[in-house]
C-alpha cells in the first residue's frame, strides 16, 4: 500500500468508512466517472477514483496528486496525495466556500465563514458533523488539523494548479478554467524569476558572469530582467552579454542587449557595436539603422526601445515569455501561456491564431496547433490563403497523429487553391507571359513553394496512411503527390526521391497498387 494514499484503500477496504466519505463529506468512490472525457495537458497519467454530488469528479495524478474537476469546466488541485486531500475535504466539509477568498489565516473573516458554512451543513443535513468526522478521520489514520492550516494548504494547492495540472476537454482541448477566485501572480513571472535570480548573482559575484553568458536559455531570461531592472553598474556584463548573442547573429537578445548597452551612450561601445556588424552580416542586418557617429548612440538606442521595448514586464508580448519558457526546458509553462491564448481567440484573432500555431508545434504539441491552425484557416477570405492554411493544418494533423483529418484538410486545401481566382493581379501576371488560360492556375501555388509543399505533404500523408492501415487514402494520397509533382517546373532533387521511396515502401507493404510515377520527375 502507498503511504502517501493509504486512506484510499482503506475506503475501498471498509464500506462503512467509504459511506461516511460519501457522505457528509461528497468523496463519493461509487461516482468516479466524469460527466466528459479528459485528459491533462501534459499528456501524465490521470485516473479518476470518485465524484461529489455536483457532478465533479477527484482524479488521482501520476505522482499522487489530487485533482478536482467541475461539472463546470474548472479545475484545481486539492491536494499532494489522497491522504492530504482527505484531510482537507473532511476538515473542511463546504470546502468550495473558502476558494474564492484569500482569506487570512485565524482571521475574524475567516472564522465567520468556517463556523457559517458548518451551522449550515449540521442544520441541513449533517446533525452529527463532528463525530462523523472524528470517526472518519480516525478510521483512516489522517489527522485533525486546525481549519486554518487546512484552509492555507488547501489554497497552496490550487495555486499549484497551473502549469503542471492542466485540464483539457480530450476531445475539442479547451482547456479548464481554474478552479476559484483566488489571487494568483501572472505566468510570466514564473518565467522571468530565474533572470531576477540571476541578475542578483552577477551584480555580486563577477565571477559568475562567463557561466550565465555561455548559457543562451539564462543569457536571454537575464536580459528581459535586466530590461526590467536597469541599472548604469550593469554595463561591464550587458557588454559581455551583447558580445555572446553577436555570436548566434541575428537574435532578439541580441538587439536588447546592444539597446541597452547603447542607451548609456559610450564612444567605445560604438565601435564594439559597429565591429560586431562588420564582422557579422546577420548581425548588421538585426541591427538595422545603426548610426555612424558615436554620439548618436544612445538616441538610436532610445528610438529602438521605445518602439519595441518597455520598462514593464505585464505589458510584453505573452508569445515572449512562452519563448522564453519553452528555452528554459519549461515546456508545461510555455504551453499554458499558449492555451490560454487559444481558448480566448475570436474571430478578429486570425493573425494571432497562425502565430499559435506555430510556437505550439514548435512546442511539439501538434494536437493544440491544429486546433489553432484550423480556426485560423476559418478565418481567411481569400481562397489562396484559406489553401495555403489547410495545407499547413494537414501538415499538423499528420503529425499529430490523425491522418484521416490530414487527408481530409489536404484535398480541401488543394481544391481551394485550384479555385477561381480572387482577384485579377494573377490572371494579368498569367497573361504578360502569355500562359494558356488552363495554366494560369498553375502559375498561382503549384510554380511556387506552395507546389512543392503541397506534393511532399502528398507523400507524407500517403506514408503514414500506409502504416495506420489506410490503403484507399494512401493509394490517392500518393496519386495526388505524383500529380501535383508532375505539374511543378523545378521539383527539388528531394522531392523526387521521396516520391520514390514512398512508392517503394508501399509497394513493399502490399498496402496499395504500384503507380507509375510523372516522367517529368526523371528528366
């Protein structure tokens, strides 16, 4: 038996223990099923092991975490393990009466509300609510602690709630709203502790200053805390900072660290400056309009900060900190940032749903960037854009994992690009070159790289159709790639010889009838 959740076995040892679990205190082992299927986002085991009367459920985390979900849509974290929640849910039955206040522990307040909401509970339905308790809590070994200490532990644990305890509808991947009103500190400053801490190290300890300026993830989270927090003494390590990103070339650190090492205005930080673009084209180009003279320095370097940097970290970009996270190996964190995001995307967002699709399968998570992928493919007028979206939608999907959803999103994407013409820019270009009508289609995406992409993701999709199983998708996936192949005037080497092996491997797999390839392919 786990020691950490031997309360758990003890009410599924004991009836008599598990009804009084059930009631009065609504930990009801006989309703662990929730009303929708979910998962966390994280994609960590989540098994649930009871219900309460509202239509909630308590899930049992991998490393013995208690989850509570509402028949609502929110969600909080209850407890480390089975028997802290316990002790929780018995000592506090009414326990969703002190989620939404920070109440202050043996508080006036705080005493009125634990003694309102127990007089209801022995008045309405629970007369002997102290001995069902002490029998309870005695039945299980758990302790009795006082209301205060379970009231701060019960909130410590909602607040852990996000990054790592995220809650997503399985099907859609909306995720849950958090569980209470509680006053909670904005993700970004999850993401932006570990620069503070180390700007605090190097202001002190100078010999600290070459290990956090080899480290890019550290170098570039001290950086956004040094924006934050700036200070004239900081100059001598923002130089060696600025002389570590202008290795990488052109980065947004890189332009940070020369603001602020430009805004002080030093002669000899120009000609470091401008040695570094010399020695560096990508370096010269991040570092677009940078001044001859030494003395406009700091006026290149005010006019670059007020036009994309700040003084307030609550006013950066969320696709900022989700970067950052995702580079400190955070990878829950940014994906919460992002989710967030995504959940209150409306039809006005199209712009910032193709930005979260991309930094979420940047992320690796290819199921959240075709949800963003696909609203955002709903959002575009034009037939060429709506194509070239459904194009990367299926690229998403596949990778996901659901190639049914990929070949679909794929024939979508080519029928809207073989549409009709939106506008005439096109069809003038089509006639300049005095293309035949019935190839000025061809001019528009298959000429292009949207041609080439189109015909690898052919390919692809025809793979992974072979191996799900899926012969009639991948014997016209792979027709389709051919097709699209044979039309395009200079296919990359590559993309012939993916169309090869493709061919090879599913003749090998008896999966589909060989197709003779474009002979265009091998002149």
């Amino acid at each position: 038996m786990n020691r950490r959740d031997r309360a758990l076995e003890l009410l599924r040892r004991h009836p008599e223990l598990a009804g009084l679990a059930a009631f009065p205190f609504d930990f009801d082992l006989g309703r662990a099923e929730h009303c929708e299927a979910v998962r966390l986002a994280s994609g960590s085991a989540l098994r649930a092991v009871a219900g309460d009367d509202t239509g909630g459920t308590f899930f049992l985390c991998s490393n013995g975490e208690v989850l509570h979900a509402s028949s609502e849509g929110e969600t909080g974290l209850v407890g480390d393990s089975v028997d802290e929640a316990l002790e929780v849910l018995i000592g506090l039955p009414g326990w969703r009466d002190y989620i939404d206040a920070d109440l202050e522990p043996d508080s006036a307040q705080m005493t009125a509300v634990v003694a309102r909401t127990e007089d209801g509970i022995r008045s309405s339905y629970a007369a002997q609510l102290d001995v069902d308790r002490s029998r309870l809590l005695a039945g299980l070994g758990l302790r009795q602690l006082p209301q205060a200490e379970l009231i701060q532990r019960l909130h410590r644990s909602l607040r852990r709630t996000e990054p790592d305890f995220v809650l997503l509808n399985a099907d859609e991947g909306c995720a849950y709203a958090l569980l209470g009103r509680l006053p909670r500190p904005p993700l970004w400053h999850a993401v932006l502790a570990p620069g503070q801490a180390d700007l605090a190290m190097v202001r002190s300890d100078q010999a600290r200053w070459a290990d956090i300026a080899a480290d890019p993830a550290r170098r570039a989270t001290l950086l956004r805390a040094a924006q934050y927090d700036r200070q004239t003494a900081d100059l001598p390590f923002l130089r060696s900072l600025l002389r570590a990103e202008a290795a990488l070339g052109h980065t947004e650190e890189l332009r940070l660290a020369a603001v602020l090492v430009g805004l002080q205005g030093y002669a000899e930080d120009h000609e470091v400056i401008q040695s570094l673009r010399q020695a560096n084209p990508d370096v010269s180009y991040g570092l677009g309009g940078f001044p001859e003279a030494a003395e406009d320095l700091s006026g290149w370097a005010s006019g670059f900060d007020d036009s994309n940097y700040g003084l307030e970290p609550a006013d950066e970009d969320e696709f900022t900190w989700a970067e950052l996270a995702r580079r400190q190996g955070r990878t829950e964190l940014a994906r919460v940032i992002l989710l967030r995001l995504l959940d209150d995307a409306g039809p006005r967002d199209a712009p910032l749903l193709g930005h979260l699709a991309w930094h979420l399968a940047r992320l690796g998570d290819f199921f959240q960037a075709a949800r963003a992928r696909k609203l955002h493919a709903c959002l575009q007028d034009d037939p060429q854009k709506r194509g070239a979206s459904l194009l990367s939608l299926a690229s998403l999907q596949r990778r996901a994992g659901d190639v049914e959803a990929a070949w679909s999103s794929l024939q979508r994407a080519v029928a809207e690009l073989d549409g009709p013409l939106p506008t005439p820019p096109m069809d003038q270009l089509a006639l300049d070159l005095d293309l035949p009508e019935q190839d000025r289609r061809t001019l528009t995406w298959r000429g292009l790289q949207l041609g080439h992409r189109a015909a690898e993701e052919y390919f692809l999709v025809a793979r992974a159709a072979a191996a799900a199983g899926l012969s009639a998708a991948a014997t016209a996936a792979l027709a389709g790639g051919n097709a699209v192949l044979g039309t395009l005037t200079s296919p990359p080497d590559g993309l012939g010889k993916l169309a090869d092996a493709v061919t090879e491997e599913l003749e090998g797999s008896a999966c589909v009838r060989p197709v003779v390839l474009p002979e265009e392919r091998h002149q």
